[in-house]
C-alpha cells in the first residue's frame, strides 16, 4: 500500500502522512523517513527537530518511559527522580534556552533556583558553602581562611569574569557554522581567550592543593557533589556561574517531567514513539543503512537510521563492530575501559520520609567521610556521600506532609555486576547495606529522623545499566576534558555524526556530544541539521507554543520501577 499523503501543512510545512514502515522503499513524493533507535532526550531531540524540517519519524525504546536517564520512579505515593541537579538553559535569551524552548521541554513550567551550589562538611562539622555569588562566596570564603585570601580573590575573580561571557555553542553543528557565526564566536572567546586557556589548563586537583586550609583543599573538589577526578577550573567556574544568572535551575516536574514534555512536543509534531520495542541490530544493505530489526524479528524501514542509545551497543551490537575507523577504534577498543576515561557511575538512595526536613539545611551537601565510614557504603570510590532535599527541588516529589531525600555516591559498576550475575541473594544483601547505612546517616546528622523513615529505595550502577543499557552504567558517558573529549569533539565536528562506510545512519547523543542533557539535546538538533544539509533541504526549528507543564503531579503515566523488576531494584 502506498503511503497516504495528503500534502504539507500550509502553517508548519509538515507533512499528514501516514508512511508504511514495513515497506523497503519509501513512496514517491513522500518525505523522508527516519527511523530513530532509543527515546532519550537525544533521541527525541532528533525526532523533534526532523518532524520540524519535513521529515516523518519513529521512535523505537526498549522500555515504556522516555528519558533513558533522565527518568524517575514511583512508589508508596514517593516520586524519586534520579537524573537532573541542575539544568543549563533555564533562563530566557541564550541559545541553551531556547533549544529547550523549540522542544517543548520548559513549556508552562516553574524554575527553582538556589543561591548555592553545593555545601561540603567534614569529619568535625567544619563546612564550607559554594555560593554562585562571587561577591558572598569570597567573603564566606575568607572568613574560613584569611590564609588563603590570594587563591580564594583569585577563584572569585574568574568567577566573576565567567559571569559576564555569554556562550552556549548549542545551535548550529560545527562544521555547518557560517562565517558570521564563527566570527560571532570568536568575538565572544578572544577576549577571554586567556581565561578560557588557564582555567582549562589548571587542574582543579593541583589548584585545591594549594589551600593551607585542609577543608578547603577536600571541598573544592566537590563543588560538583563528588569529585569527576581530572576537571581543570574551567567548568566549575562556569556552571557556577550559570547558576549564579538563574541559568542552572531545576524545572518543574524533574527529569521525567522534562523527558514526557519533549515527548509531548514530538507528538504533537506527528511523530510517533513505539514502547517495548529494543532494537537487534541495523539492516544495512550495500553499505548504507534501510531499517532495524527488532528482538521479536519485526523489521522497519526508514530512509535514514539515527541511533540515540549506548554508544558500545550501536557499534558493536546494533552494528556488529563492521563500520569503525581510527576514532571509534581509539574510542571503543583503546579508552572505553581506560580509568577514568568514563563518567563513574553511581549508587542512589532515595529515603521518604513523614513530616518536613530541618529548614537550615542547604539543598545539596556533600558528607566527607572518614575511611572507616567509606568502607562501609559498598563499592564506594570515594569517602563521601551526597545528600540533597529533593523535596525542595519540585512540587509533587512527596505526598502532602512527607520529604524525600536523595544519597548518592560515586561507585563501581564491576562490584555491582558481577554481584548480580553471581550472587543475587548477596546482591539484595549489600543493597540493603546501602539502605542501612543511609537510615544510620540521617539520623546521626538529623536526630529523630529513623522512626519517620517510610521507606528507601536503592538503585545501584547495575540497574543503570539494565535500565538504560548505558556501558558500565556510567550516566553521563565519556568524562569531559579526559582522553575521549577531543576524539568525541571530531565525530561531530569533522565525521558529521557518522560512521566509516555507513551510509544512511547517524549517531546521535552523549555518547558522541558527550555528557550533559544540553548536550544531549544538541546533538539531536546536529544531526537532523547535517542530515538536511546532505538531502538538500531546509533546516527548520521553532519554539513551542505549549502553556501546560507535564509535571509529577501527573502520575498515572508513570509505572514503578519496583513493579518493572521488583527484587532488583528496592534496597528496602
């Protein structure tokens, strides 16, 4: 049957059409077909922007929520949302702000921002606080240590200068920027060239060290919650200072709200997302990609493949490791299971707790811990554990008169995997010694609190990776400013997203844009851009015009993870 056409739009330009995915060729005069891998914020950026620019989409996801990691879970009336601290683009008039405003993501929402990023306390109860004000972050600061006045002035003194650039490079894919774009740029990063230089080149390790102070010299490290390990200043400074403009907020609804609002925006286009499919493998016929195959041996057909899932399972599974060339060698086979060369993944404790939470306490703490209380928690790479008041972050995380609180900890994914491969009583065991330790925590630093614990749920690195399918259950992929950041920069900025021999099939997501949700949702708008530029045809983008929020107010969409695989999942 041919594909029913009724003609474009006179208002967007978009096409009614109802195309037959389970035909090879695409029917005469119909638009383009793309066929999307993964429903993640990247993949239905590439689906958004695609359904914009003309083209018809599906999406294809394994599981029965959008968001891969920018997901959250329900249970006993508890929301725990698991993958948004803070947002860039939450404030109006900057290009970050409005990729979220094309897609629909902030449509009708609140923003909360906090007057500090992160307050780390020590062993004593010594703490330091990171406010986003250079102004009362260098006062708080000297008043902790007058010794130190030349490193703290000089923190500020960047801080303040990062403040005042305006750069969120999120529009247009580099190697598709015009002169005047470029020259835009350049205009932007001249005169702070030798900040820029410095701050990338200072490793933020060799500039804490300096501090006499001792809390000093362990807090700076985990302005960022934990410590990435390998961070130079450079992205410290400049997501404080984001925050420090309202540009790092946390949207209303959280990150499913986030990921069901881009959702909303897709459809509304006509895209359509299919639930409870994963994908098998690429069909590729005389090197150019026509389709997928799902695990049930259903088969799709699309004029372009755009894979927005793991970046190891689109290579080597989807793929079968047939389409590689020096980057996605050294990437995948050299510094995939390189130290340090991904993001750590991390161990989740999600407590629900009756009544309010201490009013004095910050949003975000970080807890130093001494070696004999790292121990303790399973699998920890570092002696530290976050705690933040998710409850203060969104409405509807919490029944009424209820809190939830969120502990977190960078650890191993190995010990986590091969523990449920190997053992799953076991397994359960260590995740209820998360749950226990947590309880112990919290009612050390708030007295009280056991008896009012309703329930924890814990998520470990292996439920990352069962859920979302990401390597090593790392969240945010290749770790920024290690060895894979320049070989990922050029997948996007000289291979246009693509594979060696492959035609007809992009990559899209963190796996080549690297971590960060802003960054994810750029890559979406990259590849839908370089696949016009290759058929010919206009890019076309604009802002929704949505007024209602997608929030957690709305449950009855949302499944709990508890019910997706119960014993797996549940600490408690």
């Amino acid at each position: 049957m041919p594909d029913k056409r009724t003609g474009p739009d006179q208002r967007t330009g978009l096409y009614d059409t109802e195309p037959d995915w389970t035909r090879r060729e695409t029917a005469p005069g119909a638009p383009p077909r793309v066929i999307v891998i993964g429903a993640g914020v990247a993949g239905l950026s590439t689906g958004c922007y695609a359904q914009m620019s003309g083209m018809r989409t599906r999406v294809f996801e394994k599981h029965v929520l959008p968001g891969g990691c920018c997901t959250a879970w329900s249970r006993d009336g508890y929301l725990f949302d698991y993958c948004i601290e803070w947002l860039i683009g939450t404030a109006a008039g900057n290009d970050a702000n409005q990729v979220w405003r094309e897609l629909g993501a902030l449509d009708g929402k609140t923003i909360t921002n906090f007057e500090l990023f992160n307050t780390v306390v020590d062993e004593s109860g010594r703490s330091v606080t990171f406010y986003n004000d250079p102004a009362r972050l260098e006062e708080h600061l000297l008043t902790i240590s007058p010794a130190d006045a030349h490193l703290i002035r000089s923190f500020c003194r960047d801080l303040r200068r990062f403040a005042a650039i305006d750069l969120y490079p999120f529009l247009t894919a580099p190697a598709l920027r015009t002169v005047r774009e470029r020259a835009a740029t350049l205009r932007t990063v001249l005169p702070a060239f030798r900040l820029f230089w410095r701050t990338a080149a200072t490793p933020m390790h060799a500039f804490a060290d300096r501090f006499e102070d001792p809390l000093l010299r362990r807090a700076f490290r985990n302005i960022f919650f934990q410590d990435p390990e390998g961070f130079p200043l450079l992205p410290y400074l400049y997501n404080m200072a984001c925050a420090y403009h309202g540009n790092a907020g946390f949207p209303q609804g959280g990150s499913l709200g986030l990921a069901r609002s881009i959702e909303e925006r897709y459809t509304s286009l006509g895209g359509t997302v299919t639930y409870r499919a994963r994908t098998e493998k690429v069909l590729v016929e005389d090197g150019r990609a026509v389709g997928i195959q799902l695990r049930d041996g259903r088969q799709f057909y699309a004029d372009h493949v755009v894979s927005a899932c793991d970046g190891h399972t689109t290579i080597h599974g989807l793929l079968g490791g047939r389409y590689t060339g020096p980057r996605i060698d050294k990437l995948y086979d050299e510094l995939l299971e390189r130290p340090g060369t991904l993001f750590p993944a991390v161990v989740s404790a999600f407590v629900g707790i009756r009544g309010e939470l201490p009013a004095q306490e910050a949003h975000s703490t970080t807890y130093l811990l001494s070696e004999a209380e790292g121990r303790q928690l399973p699998g920890s790479l570092q002696n530290s554990l976050v705690v933040q008041l998710r409850s203060r972050y969104s409405d509807g995380f919490a029944p009424p008169g209820k809190s939830v609180v969120h502990c977190t900890y960078f650890s191993d994914f190995t010990y986590w995997r091969s523990l449920r491969l190997s053992d799953r009583r076991e397994y359960r065991a260590r995740k209820r010694e998360v749950a226990e330790f947590v309880r112990r925590f919290l009612e050390r630093i708030w007295p009280g609190t056991d008896e009012r614990i309703d329930l924890v749920d814990v998520a470990s690195p292996a439920t990352t990776r069962r859920y979302t399918g990401n390597h090593n259950g790392s969240i945010l992929a290749w770790k920024a400013f290690s060895d894979a950041d320049d070989v990922a920069a050029a997948l996007v900025g000289k291979d246009r997203m693509r594979l060696p021999g492959l035609g007809g099939f992009s990559m899209a997501g963190q796996w080549v844009g690297m971590g960060g949700l802003i960054r994810a949702a750029s890559t979406g708008r990259f590849a839908v851009q370089y696949l016009c530029d290759e058929l010919g045809v206009p890019f076309r983008a604009w802002e929704s015009t949505g007024t209602e929020p997608w929030h957690s107010g709305r449950l009855g969409r949302l499944p709990q993870l508890d019910r997706w695989n119960s014993r797996e999942d549940t600490g408690a």
